[in-house]
C-alpha cells in the first residue's frame, strides 16, 4: 500500500475540527498520515485535536502566518506518496481516498484524480460541482483562464507538487494547480462526488473585492510565467480589471489590503489596455453598457 498524506491547515477551528479529521479516520484505506498544521488558533482547536488518539495524526503548531504558508509547510512534512488537501472546517467521503488509489496504483500514467464535490449551507446541500472529463489539452487550456479544481477534490503525486504564493490570501489555490497539473494526466470520477465544502455566512464585500483581485493577480502571474497565449485569457484580464475597479471606491485604491498588491502593476497595465486595440473596444463596450444602465435609471 502506498501512503497518502491528507494536509490539513487549521485556524481557530473547534467547532468543526473534530468532524474533519474524523472523516479522515473513517477512510476506508487506512495507509494515511493526518498532518494538521495548527497556524496560531487562539482557541480550543489544539486541544481536541490532542483529545483523538491515534498514532496517524501528526499535529504541529506554528505561530500565525497564513493558510499558504501552513499548506507549504504541511507538504515538506508530507511523507505519502499521495497528497490530500483538506480545510479544517470540510470533509470527504470514507472512500474518496480508497476509490483515488485503485485508480491511480492501477495505472502508472495516471498522476492526479479528481472526484465531484458537495457544497452544504445550513445542513442542506446546494450545489454539487461534477469533475468534467476533458482531454488533457483541453483541460490545460482551461486551466489557465480559470480555477477547475476545488481544493477537496483532487488527490495527486506528491513529486508533481508545486507550491502555494505565500503572500497570496485569495485565489491561492488556483496558482498551486497551475504549478503542479498543468501537463498532466488527470483521471476524473465524473459519476462520484466524494468531497464536502461547508459554505459560511460570513462573506463581506472585502471577501468579494479581494476575490476578483485575487484572480487579477493570478492571471497576470500566469501570463507572465507560462509560455502560453490566449486571447481568451487576455480578454479576461482586461474584463477583470475593469470589474475590479467598478467595485472599488476611489479611494481604497491606494489602500488595498493584500501585502504582495502595489498600484504600480495596475497602472502600467491601464497603460496596456488604452494603448491595445483589444483594450480599446473593451471598454467601449463597458462605456456603452454604463451609459444604458444610468438611462434605465433615469427613465424609472
């Protein structure tokens, strides 16, 4: 049996927790080390973790720096094989691990599976998101204009892993999958859906802001590191520039709340939009699109 190391981060989590880890004990393949990545919680979580006696849990407590740097960290504590990411406050099915590995032992040019995933709210379930089939070039392509893969999901070889953006608090995700699946062969369980994410009401317009720069940042990193070229992608950029600068006052321009942010890049790719034909008519559609929307409002 080969092991699987499931990394779990964890901040101020007591409420939820104990039910993440023991969905991880439940597995019905047992090879598996749980490594939690404590990052400074200041409540119970540390202790109820303890509170579970079995020699599979690896727990590990760092002084607060982030859910990029515990992931990191939780990778290069890895001894498995295989890697399973889990947040402390979701759970996976007792055979997600188990069905992962008969596919992935079973045929060596497999390097990643991906299952469907659950979201809950309130204990009703409102939305399932089901792993697509697409060939690996397609996969590529729209990997790089967006994130396919919900965190949960996937189980991978370890020595494919990438690493996460350190300074990075949104979207983050996105980057470690462009990092470690690009270019590789992904077997998806389009017909099982054995990942589980617990939706909170605690989302803000900050969350939403920072969300949409977030993926600004991500798609201009990967079309600066990756040697690909999309029109598509391009397109997207300018379209999330644009969305991101109507959702922000003016003011909270110069105070944005993500450290690795400076308004430099931004001003020299306004510079880029005015100056591209593409850029061009982009936002003269934008421009058309607001003048329609004020003269709704005028006439009601």
């Amino acid at each position: 049996m080969s092991k699987v190391s499931i990394i779990i981060p964890a901040y101020n989590s007591e409420n939820t927790i104990k039910s993440t880890i023991y969905s991880c004990l439940n597995q019905t393949y047992k090879d598996i080390e749980i490594i939690v990545i404590d990052d400074g919680s200041s409540d119970n979580t540390g202790n109820i973790i303890k509170s579970i006696e079995d020699s599979r849990i690896k727990y590990n407590f760092y002084e607060n720096q982030g859910r990029s740097i515990a992931r990191n960290t939780g990778l290069k504590l890895a001894e498995g094989k295989y890697i399973q990411f889990l947040d402390s406050d979701d759970t996976i099915d007792p055979k997600k691990i188990e069905k992962a590995i008969h596919l992935l032992e079973g045929n060596s040019e497999i390097d990643a599976v991906q299952c469907g995933t659950n979201y809950w709210k309130r204990n009703q379930l409102i939305t399932k998101i089901q792993a697509k089939s697409l060939s690996r070039k397609k996969m590529d392509k729209l990997l790089l204009r967006k994130n396919l893969f919900p965190i949960h999901s996937v189980i991978f070889k370890k020595e494919l892993a990438g690493h996460y953006p350190e300074k990075l608090s949104y979207c983050e995700d996105w980057y470690f999958w462009v990092k470690t699946l690009l270019k590789v062969n992904i077997f998806s369980q389009t017909d099982y859906y054995g990942a589980n994410v617990f939706v909170h009401e605690n989302n803000t317009m900050t969350d939403y802001r920072n969300m949409l720069l977030g993926e600004f940042y991500i798609l201009l990193r990967i079309k600066k590191e990756v040697d690909s070229k999309s029109l598509i992608r391009d397109l997207k950029i300018m379209k999330q520039f644009v969305n991101y600068c109507l959702k922000y006052d003016a003011d909270d321009i110069g105070n944005l709340d993500i450290p690795v942010f400076k308004i430099a890049p931004y001003l020299r790719y306004i510079n880029y939009i005015i100056n591209s034909s593409k850029g061009k008519r982009l936002l003269k559609k934008m421009v058309i699109l607001k003048n329609k929307i004020i003269k709704k409002k005028q006439v009601y």
